[in-house]
C-alpha cells in the first residue's frame, strides 16, 4: 500500500514525522481522511479525534487534536495543530474534572460573556480528550 509522508506538530513540538497509510481527523467542516495520492487540499481543524494508521501498528494511534491547521500537498501532509494529545497521555480524571468545571460554569447563569466563553471551550477539548480514551 502507497503511504503518505506525515508530521504532525503543536506548540508543545513534532508528534509525528514519518510515513503513514492514513490520517484520518475532525475538520471544521466534518471528518476527512488523507490517504497517498489525495489531491492538495487546506483545512482547519476542528476538534476531535485524530487517528493514524502506520503499518507497522494493527490499530491506528489515537489522539486529541484541537485547532490549528492540515494541509496536504504532494509530497506532505502537514497536521500542524493548537492542540495534539496522544491517546496514552490523557489523563482522564483530569479531562472529566475539567469538562465537569466547565459545565458548572455553563449552567450558572451569573457568569460574564468572556467566563462563559472559556468554559464553552475548555468542555469542547474536555468532551475531545475523553472521547479519544473511551476508544483507545
């Protein structure tokens, strides 16, 4: 089977830098999948979970991956992401305490535009990162 050359990067620094049969990721617009011989192609990446399919590996690595950039060319496919989590990182007691927090913020109507805003978002990587453990 064809691979792709695949890196993905965050700020935390590169994840990935190989070869790869499939990533398959949330975009803003809906779940894509990249395969070899995919015509060029820029999106951004919405939140959810990122799975890489290596051949060397009988089920595809899982991660969180939130915001950012993909960006596929001949001879790259670029995930360059805000946010990028292996699935074996998560803590998951962490990630139900903060989707928790946020929905408590959510649903306390005494919370200013900005608060309600930073709590809309820390439960969408929540609800991201617990998705990514639940299927690893």
């Amino acid at each position: 089977m064809n691979s792709i050359h695949l890196q993905i990067v965050s700020l935390d620094g590169m994840f990935f830098d190989g070869n790869a049969k499939q990533v398959s990721l949330r975009t803003i617009d809906g779940d894509i999948s990249i395969r070899a011989g995919h015509i060029p192609f820029v999106t951004a990446i919405g939140a959810g979970e990122c799975r890489v399919y290596v051949e060397s590996l009988d089920k595809p690595r899982r991660a969180a991956s939130i915001g950012g950039f993909l960006s596929v060319s001949k001879d790259l496919v670029l995930l360059a992401a805000t946010t990028f989590e292996w699935a074996e990182n998560i803590d998951y007691d962490r990630a139900n305490k903060a989707k928790s927090r946020a929905e408590s913020i959510i649903s306390s109507s005494k919370e200013d535009d900005h608060s309600l805003q930073l709590a809309k978002i820390k439960l969408v990587r929540a609800n991201a990162r617990l998705q990514v453990v639940k299927n690893k």
